[in-house]
C-alpha cells in the first residue's frame, strides 16, 4: 500500500532520488549485455522459422543469474511502484472520475 511507503504525492518534502536510495542504476554496460543490444539492433533478418509475433522469447545464451539481475526485490518493487503511482496520478484520477460516470 502506498501509505505504507515513506513519501506520499501530497508530502511537501522531496523523497530523495531512486540512485541516492539503490545505488547506481543498472546500465547495459553493468549488465553486461552491449553487445547483446547492438546486435539485436542491427540484425534486420530472422531465421528461418521464427515467427516475431509468436509470443515467444528466445532466452537462447541466457543463463539464471543474468535473469536474476532484472528481478526486483521487495524494496525495489516497492519504490518503484511508488514511483509509478507518483508519475502516473493524474491518469489514475481521470480513470477513476471516469467510472463514476
């Protein structure tokens, strides 16, 4: 719940950066996968028989400790949503407004 979370929309104190709060953000560097990003750019071509719109992710060369890294914890999901909930307040009230009507 957001009222558990230290800072709320209406508190006039700034809570402080999420870097300040987990440390330096992850970068595709940090993480290790650059090389993974520019080649998925600049491959245009598929191979025979994969289909992009089949839903499938191809975790090919992944192993578990690289997919751990984008799990968030407890704290981190709870700030985030925090965040989340900070950014998007305006669109949460209309949709709100909206199904009373």
């Amino acid at each position: 719940r957001s009222s558990d979370l230290p800072f709320r929309k209406d508190s006039p104190v700034r809570p402080p950066a999420l870097e300040s709060l987990l440390g330096p953000l992850p970068t595709a560097a940090s993480l290790g996968i650059t090389d993974v990003i520019k080649e998925c750019i600049s491959s245009k071509d598929r191979e025979n028989g994969e289909n992009p719109k089949d839903g499938e992710l191809d975790l090919t060369g992944i192993d578990d400790s690289e997919i751990d890294r984008y799990i968030l914890n407890d704290t981190e999901a709870s700030i985030k949503t925090e965040l989340w909930m900070r950014e998007n307040a305006d669109y949460l009230k209309e949709q709100r407004e909206d199904r009373k009507s």
